[in-house]
C-alpha cells in the first residue's frame, strides 16, 4: 500500500507523464500516465475531497475530507485498462472532478494499492482509522493475509485497554508455537515487535512489555504461530 502526496512529481519531475511496460509506475501501480497536480493545475485551488469510486471493490470507504480546507499536489492519474480507480477527486464543483487518485491494480501475482494523496491529511484520526480498516478487512479478505479470520479468539489478549504489558493467553486444546507478535499503528506502520518463540498449551500466557514512549491509541496486532496468523486490536491508554 503506496500512500503519498506529490511522490510522482518528486520521481518524474513534471505532469503530464506517460509510462512504459517497463516503468515501475505502469508494472506496479497500474497507471498509464501521470495527468495532473491539485493546486498546481487547478489554479490554486487544491483538492476539497477524495471520493470512493462507486466500482470500486474495497468496501466501507468514505469521501476524505481535509484537516485543511483544501490538499495541494495530490496526483491525477491515468489507470491502465483492468487496474481499477479506488479514490477520484471531488466534489461537482472542483475543476478535476472525476479525475482518478487512488488506484489498486493487479499484476502477476501482486496487489499494489496506492493513495497519490497523503493520508495523513485526513481531517481527524477517526477518519484516517476507519480507511485504514477497511482496506485491512478488503486485505485480509482477499489475500489471505489472515489465514484464519474466524480463529482470532484462539489467541486472548489482556488487558484491553493496556497501559505497559500485553498477555497473549493460549484458548486451544492443540498446543501452538508462538513465533512472534508485531504491534501496527492504524496507518499500517509496525511500532514494535517481539520474536516469543513460546511454546504454549491450553491456558497458557506470553508476556509482552511494550515501550514506555508508546503513544496512546488504536493498535492492531498480529501474532504469527506455528496454526497460522492470528491478529486482533487493543488500545493503549
């Protein structure tokens, strides 16, 4: 997942730009040119929203609004035939309305979302979470990334919310491995992570001190053992 604001012109140094079967642009994102800028071609303007394109088959998204009252520079592109637009730019009145900036393209075995605006410009936290999770769930869904989404329970997390320690309780009869556990950030990022290689039965706990400096929040973990990738969310206090 590429997310970013002015990326293209910091790579390819001016708009528009057409791309190759050899460019990562066109391989990897999916695109076919690079059209245009938010306040640099819409006479200094910027973008008002991002709106979810109405085919687009990440569900649960909703129109992105701006901690400030406009985004300068976010990208509009070109999709090539069969890369789908997730995210155009919006609203009716904006010059560049129905221009495409978010685009999830599928290629030899690859799944490459990307954002050409920056979401952390989003206009609160919750906004930015609620997108986060839903191409997580659109993730988990359609590339296995959690292998076995029903089974979550298996894998106890306590306290919830925490403050310094997290303990991961073992529900199962068959004993597991536990190889190790990453703690993400809503945006995707890994904060922390622990190699536990613990072997644990039925009721069995493994003890997670996480850092002090750790900023209070909404987090997802992923617990990988030796019955598949486990995941959840805890939220520090």
């Amino acid at each position: 997942w590429l997310i970013g604001n002015d990326f293209l012109y910091d790579r390819y140094g001016a708009t528009p730009y057409n791309f190759e079967e050899t460019d990562f642009a066109y391989q990897y994102l999916g695109i076919a040119s690079y059209d245009l800028q938010s306040y640099g071609d819409d006479g200094n303007v910027g973008l008002p929203v991002a709106q979810p394109d109405a085919a687009t088959a990440i569900g649960n998204l909703d129109d992105l609004y701006w901690k400030f009252g406009t985004i300068w520079w976010a990208d509009g592109v070109t999709p090539l035939p069969g890369a789908e637009t997730v995210y155009h730019m919006g609203d009716s009145t904006y010059l560049f309305d129905g221009v495409p900036c978010a685009v999830l393209n599928k290629n030899n075995g690859m799944t490459v979302l990307t954002y050409f605006f920056d979401l952390s410009f989003a206009s609160s936290f919750e906004s930015m979470r609620d997108n986060v999770e839903a191409v997580i769930d659109y993730v988990q869904v359609t590339t296995g990334v959690n292998e076995h989404p029903n089974r979550d329970w298996a894998l106890q997390v306590r306290p919830n919310p925490f403050r310094s320690q997290l303990q991961f309780q073992w529900q199962e009869a068959q004993p597991t491995t536990l190889q190790h556990i990453r703690l993400l950030d809503m945006q995707g990022k890994t904060v922390a992570t622990v190699q536990a290689n613990a072997g644990l039965g039925t009721g069995d706990t493994f003890r997670w001190n996480l850092p002090v400096d750790l900023p209070a929040g909404l987090y997802h973990w992923q617990a990988l053992s030796t019955e598949g990738m486990l995941s959840g969310k805890v939220l520090r206090q």
